[in-house]
C-alpha cells in the first residue's frame, strides 16, 4: 500500500482535497505547483513556474495549467476543475479521480464510463521542463485526449487579466507549438511524444478565483489566456508524454526522459524520505552559484533561513559536503564587511540582521563536526571567522557591537535585526532592539568555537587576542539574562529595562554547544519552555499566559503579521528545545524526543504533501499556515531524526 494515498471519497471532498498542495521545484529554480486535484487556490500556483531574469529575477506563472479532455463516441468528458464567482467549481473533474498517490511522483487515476485514465507529472531536476506521462489503462471504444493549456505569463505576486497587448500568434514545432505572449518573457514550448493535432482558437477565461489570496485579504481573481487545444488518439494501454519548456524538446526521447528522470528520485515510501526528499527542493543553482530558497511557493533566498538550514539540508543524513561548501562559499562571496546578505529587495540585497553572521559560524561549526577535520576547517573558513567576531567585537555599520560587558547589543535604534522581525506599516509587531538573548548566546558559541578550533590548527595569535573573552561572556550572560525567581532568561535586555516575556529565543542558550549557563538555569528554562511553549509542532513565540498572546494565524495581513511572533509554533525551534533536552538527560530523554519527531509524520499528508510547513498556531489542533514548504524546519527536523539516532548509539 502507498504511503500517501487518498481515496474517491476524500478526494470528491472539496474542502479536504483542496486543503493539501504539492510542491516540486528543479535546481533551475523553476516550480510546481498545486492541490492534488490539480486545481489552483493561489495565485503562486502553477504547472510551470519560472525565474525570468530579462524581467526582473523574480518567479513567473508561464503554464498556470492543463485541461484534459477524453473523447469518446463524441462524448466529452473534462477532466479540469476551477473556482469561478459565487462558488461555482467548473468544470468539476474531480468527480472522475478515483484515486492519489505520491510515492515517487504525483499519481491520479481517472475513470469515465470504460475509460480508466492515468496521469503521472514531475518536474525535471536540472532543466525548467514538466512533463506529464498520460496512460490510457482501459477502454472499450476508440478514445482520444484533448489538452488545454491556460497561460498566465505573470509574476508569481500578481494577477493577469485580459489586455491588447498580448501576441496570440504561435509557431508550430516538432510534435507541437511555441508561443511567447509578452515579448519581454522566454518563450514556452508545448510538446507531445506523439504528434497532436494542434487548433488555434485563442480564448480569455475569466474572473478564475484563488480562494486562498481571498483568505488572505489580496487580489483573487484572474483571466488566464488558452491558445487552442492539443489533441491526439490513444490506444489501451499507451502512454504518451505531455512536455512543456523554455527550450526545444526532442519527441522521441520525451518518454525515456520521463523514465530516467523517475529513477533518479527518492521515493516518498516513509517520513525520512518525504523530509529527504523535500530537503532537494530548496536547494538551487543559477548562474553556477547554489543557494537556498527559504520556502516554497513564495519565499526567495534569506540569509539567516540558509545559515541555520544548511546543515540539515546538506549534512544529514547523508554528508553532502561538496553542496555545502558551494552555497556557503556563494554566500561569502556577497558579504558586506562581516555581515551576509539577509534577503534582496528590488534587486539588491539588503543587510540588516545581527545574528545571520553568527548562523554562519554556528553552520561552520556542525560543518567541522561532520568531517572530524578541524584544522582543514579552520583552513576553509577561519579568516572570515575571525573577521565576523572582530568585526561584531568592535562595531559594525548598523551598530551591531560588543558592550564593555562582553555582550553583544544591536543597535537601539533598528528593530529588524532579529528573526522576530514582523512589522505593521513599518512598526515592529515584536520590538526587540537591545541585547537580545538568542543572538549573545550565539556570540558565546561562536567565540568559544573559534578558540577549540584555533588551538587544533595552532593559530596562537587568535587565542592569545580571545583566550579572555568567553568567560566575561558567561558571567555578563547569567548577570544580565538570568533571573532565579522567575526561573528563565530574559528575551531582551536595552537601556528601557529587562523583557521577561516568555519566549523561545533562549532556548539557544542552553542548546548550542558551548552554552553560557549551569545545569541548574537550563534545567529550569527547559522546563518553562515545556510547559508554556512546547506544543506538538514546535515552540510557540510567546506563552499563552501573556496578554499579547495570539494563538491563531488567520486573517489579512495584519492580523497574520500580528501573530507571526506572538504566539504561533514554529517547527524548526522543537530542535534546539530536543538537543537541549538530550544534554541534559541523556538517554533517558530519548522516548520524549522521539515522540517529539515521531509526532511530524502526520504532516506528511496533510498542507503541503511530504514535507512541513512554516507555521502553525499556537492553539489547538495547530493547524498549518504560512508557506507550504520550508527549509528551516525540514531541515531541522532531519536533524532531529540525527540527534535521536546520535544519542541512541551511546545506550
């Protein structure tokens, strides 16, 4: 039996069906995406999704999607869904789907009278190409397939709509026809591995609507472009290959490319490999450099998303080192002084975040654990290391610096600086400018790290300038963060006074490696955490005993921005809370932590398909928010898997 299935009777459920989305990306940078029954919700939907560097770098909707129709005795049957004004579904081809499963790629099964239909997609690893394998299983009378294509040729942020200024021409080509509609996009090839036949008839279908934008208080509502229509026999028991790119395809091999391609995939047979398998996704290379997108479908590259990702996504559980050299490397490329570009905004990246240079040692650090070669580490990456530390010791340009105390404040007058960096018109939902726990807790870290690896490669100088700080560090930390009545740190510390409102930030305090407090104090927050924060799909942003709490992430944009960090779990944090529980108690922690991990595998069939999302509320049942997919968490979560593994090895 499948791993992920679903059933006629869950499928024909709209409210269910449409509910769970399936994503598949290409190290192109080029995406899939959609519901199961293949009918978009969102604007950021689409068969063949695309960077368009000639416009503007971002992702564009060419082929938003493929209507089918089977033909028979001159009987119609569309097998094509979409939500139109009033809550009208039409056509309603859902009805045909008998059954879903997603092993390897994508597979619905169709029946119309005698006709059983199957229709197979995946997206190819290394080329911005779909392809979709159509095979005819039974039927009783001559049968042929017509296919639709509606084109939206838009940015992944915005809606089409009907204009003059569209080309309707096309030009046909082997097995099918290349079209363009805008002259400033890459044109899109559409092709079969048996030859169509193609009508031209140029039509508008209007006011398409994407109840999810809706939801989320944008736009939802689009008129998307169909040319004509390809058309074709099918004979019981053939398949034939739908393929649509920004380059050429060559017919006869579309077949043994759709085949090879399967082979080269991890099946989605068990929760490791649903994570295993949504890890590749995030990972990209353009122009010869890898990056890490942030999530799927509308996160681009982020600095601080890459830096605590990568490890997981590159080290376990297989050791990918060559990967994560490159993306790294691609990321120091583009420094500015000590500080790594934390997200692009109009096509420039932009710098303002204190603790996404510390991610990088925190990266280096699990990096140098993994080859067991401390000195050649220190080799690769000790330079920018010690320009990072220096660099924050001293004072950067936004005022991120060392205190005479030892720790590390960022800048009072910035409130963006952290990963709790939500805003309103500009105003932060979560202000936490000053001396924020997380990021000195990773400056402790990071300069007691430096110093092991620097004794291992003999570099003198460094300890002799560093050997004194860590212990200024600890006992500032204790006397700044700590308070023994309350039982847990503060979450930010500036000249206004102590923020003691719960939170999971200090969490890195008593998880990272080189922790600066006791047993006593970690003991403590861990167990604040567990009671106030921990929920089974991480740690909650703020403890439902305070006032600003708010559990639920629904809404327009303000109301989802509101409780970004107030409140809502966020997956990749139930790591840190899991390691640091496992150096506390070893062994006898396992049975939690591994209830802890065990408790995601329900996601895998629910929200995005395989993989976890970025989000969900703080209150029961927690549901799903946010984007479908995200590197932090599957990425952590597979670390996770890694650390129950680790510790069990020692019982």
């Amino acid at each position: 039996m499948s791993y992920i299935k679903f059933d006629k009777s869950q499928l024909i459920n709209l409210e269910y069906a449409l509910s769970r989305e399936l994503i598949r990306s290409s190290r192109t940078g080029a995406f899939a995406c959609t519901t199961i029954l293949n009918c978009n919700t969102r604007k950021y939907h689409g068969l063949l999704i695309v960077p368009q560097p000639d416009i503007d770098g971002d992702q564009h909707v060419l082929l938003s999607t493929l209507d089918e129709t089977i033909i028979q005795r001159e009987t119609e049957f569309n097998l094509g869904i979409h939500k139109y004004p009033g809550g009208v579904y039409n056509p309603k081809g859902h009805k045909y789907i008998r059954d879903f499963s997603t092993d390897v790629i994508p597979e619905i099964t169709y029946r119309v009278g005698g006709v059983v239909l199957k229709k197979e997609r995946l997206l190819l690893s290394n080329d911005s190409r779909i392809l979709i394998r159509y095979t005819l299983e039974d039927a009783h009378s001559p049968t042929r397939l017509r296919l639709n294509p509606f084109l939206a040729f838009r940015s992944i942020h915005s809606l089409s709509r009907e204009n003059v200024y569209y080309n309707n021409k096309y030009l046909e080509v082997k097995n099918g026809i290349q079209l363009r509609m805008y002259p400033q996009y890459s044109s899109l090839f559409m092709q079969l591995s048996k030859k169509p036949e193609y009508t031209h008839v140029p039509h508008w279908y209007y006011n398409i609507e994407y109840f999810r934008e809706q939801e989320r208080g944008y736009e939802y509502q689009e008129d998307l472009y169909v040319p004509g229509f390809l058309e074709f026999g099918l004979k019981k028991g053939e398949s034939v290959v739908f393929s649509a790119g920004l380059t050429e395809a060559h017919p006869p091999s579309l077949k043994r490319l759709f085949t090879n391609e399967i082979s080269k995939r991890i099946p989605r047979n068990s929760f490791e490999h649903c994570l295993e398998n949504s890890a590749r996704q995030f990972i990209i290379s353009e122009e010869g450099q890898s990056s890490i997108l942030a999530g799927f479908p509308w996160y681009g590259r982020n600095g601080r998303d890459t830096f605590i990702a990568l490890p997981g996504l590159t080290l376990y559980p297989k050791k990918d080192l060559k990967t994560f050299r490159a993306v790294a490397d691609g990321m120091i490329l583009e420094m500015q002084g000590p500080l790594f570009p934390e997200s692009r905004l109009n096509g420039k990246n932009t710098y303002d975040s204190a603790d996404t240079s510390l991610w990088f040692i925190r990266a280096v650090q699990q990096y140098t654990e993994s080859t067991g070669k401390p000195e050649k580490c220190w080799e690769e990456y000790g330079g920018i290391i010690k320009s990072i530390l220096q660099a924050y010791r001293s004072g950067t340009d936004l005022n991120i610096g060392m205190d005479e105390d030892g720790l590390i404040n960022a800048e009072a007058g910035r409130h963006g600086l952290s990963w709790m960096n939500a805003a309103v018109k500009g105003k932060p939902v979560t202000a936490r400018a000053g001396k924020t726990v997380e990021v000195n807790a990773l400056w402790y870290n990071a300069v007691c790290f430096a110093l092991e690896t620097a004794e291992k490669a003999g570099d003198k100088k460094f300890i002799n300038t560093w050997k004194e700080l860590p212990r200024q560090i600890r006992e500032s930390f204790i006397k700044t963060f700590w308070d023994i009545n309350k039982g847990y740190l503060a979450d930010v510390v500036s000249d206004s006074g102590k923020e003691w409102s719960v939170r999971p930030n200090q969490v890195f305090a008593v998880s990272l490696p080189f922790s600066p407090v006791d047993e006593f104090i970690s003991e403590n927050v861990l167990q604040v955490i567990r009671k106030e924060l921990l929920t089974p799909r991480g740690l909650r942003s703020l403890s439902p005993k305070n006032p600003a709490y708010k559990g639920i992430y629904r809404g327009d944009e303000k109301e989802r921005e509101e409780a970004t960090h107030q409140g809502v779990a966020w997956p990749w944090l139930m790591t840190s809370f899991a390691e640091a529980w496992l150096n506390l108690y070893g062994t006898k922690g396992i049975p939690f932590v591994k209830e802890l991990y065990q408790g995601f595998e329900k996601e895998m069939q629910e929200a995005g398909i395989g993989t976890i999302s970025e989000l969900y509320d703080g209150d029961p049942p927690h549901r799903p928010g946010g984007a479908l997919s995200h590197a932090r968490n599957v990425a952590e979560i597979i670390r996770l898997n890694y650390l129950i593994k680790k510790y069990s090895k020692t019982t």
